[in-house]
C-alpha cells in the first residue's frame, strides 16, 4: 500500500473518532494514542510501513495531519472547516 493510500486508510479511521475529541483541545483534536487504538482495531499496524512511532507514520503525511504536544491529532480538513466559518 502507499503512503497516500494509508493516508486515507488513517483520514478514515480518524474520521470515525468525531465524537472522541478532547475537551479544552479545541475542535477537531484527538488523542494519539486512542487513534493508535483504532488503528489496532481497523487492522492497521504503522511497524508493518516501516514506521517504529505512529507519529513518524503521521509526521510522514504533513499535509493531512497535524501533532501538539506529542498526543494530539488533527486533520487538514478539520482546519479548512473552521478558518471557512
């Protein structure tokens, strides 16, 4: 599978976890390791690309997904929607 294939396996999966975000975060955000979680449960295993860290396997996609502080995830979407608003 390529990157940009995955990406869109990950932007899925992500997706999903709408209801999941964090409080005070700002919309948007997820916690890293509850999308590792999902990721586990829709049967994606970053190691499997090469990756050791999830967040190699997300910092490898900048145009898609964006880190804070280590924990926290978000979309490029997510940030089109509310620089739009």
């Amino acid at each position: 599978m390529d990157i940009r294939k995955l990406g869109s396996s990950l932007k899925a999966i992500y997706d999903s976890m709408s209801g999941t975000e964090i409080e005070g975060a700002g919309d948007g955000w997820v916690n890293m390791a509850g999308f590792g979680l999902e990721l586990s449960r829709g049967g994606i295993n970053y190691r499997h690309y090469g990756y050791d860290k999830l967040r190699s396997l997300i910092e490898s996609l900048p145009d898609m997904f964006e880190v804070y502080r280590d924990c926290l995830l978000y979309t490029s979407d997510a940030a089109d929607e509310r620089s739009s608003v």
